[in-house]
C-alpha cells in the first residue's frame, strides 16, 4: 500500500468517517471542513502515523498547515521518512 493510501487510511478509521470517508482524496481539505476533526483526533491521528511508519513527531512539528488537506498531511509523512 503506497504512503497516500496509508495515511487515508489511518485518517478513515481514527475519524470514523464511514462510507463517507470514501469521499476523502488527497485533494480533500481537513482543518474547519471535517467536523470529526478535533484535537483528540489529531493526536490519535499522529499517533497511529507514529506506529504506522516508524517515526516520532516532535510537539513543535505539529501546526494548522499540517491538517490543511490530505495531501499536506502526507507531505509531512514523506519528509519525516526521508529525513
């Protein structure tokens, strides 16, 4: 499974999206346009990515831009896994 289909994955299941959840894309804004995204989301989320792709997520890498859409969030998955 590619890194795109793994972080969609990871936001379908902690968000509980049901078939609804089909709808998000890479292109699909998060932050103020998915309700079920609040902030115990957001730490389940980065916490299922920490586990999911083997790496730790500093408190001062996490800001707003990082949940602007799908796409953002795997961007900052591929940069930790290239760094």
């Amino acid at each position: 499974m590619s890194i795109d289909e793994e972080v969609l994955k990871i936001l379908r299941s902690v968000l509980q999206v049901g078939p609804g959840g089909a709808q998000l894309r890479a292109d699909s804004a998060l932050m103020g346009n998915v309700a079920e995204l609040d902030s115990m989301a957001v730490v389940s989320i980065l916490t299922a990515i920490e586990e999911k792709f083997g790496f730790s997520i500093d408190d001062d890498e996490v800001d707003g831009r990082m949940f602007a859409s799908v796409s953002s969030l795997t961007h900052f998955v591929r940069a930790k896994l290239d760094s």
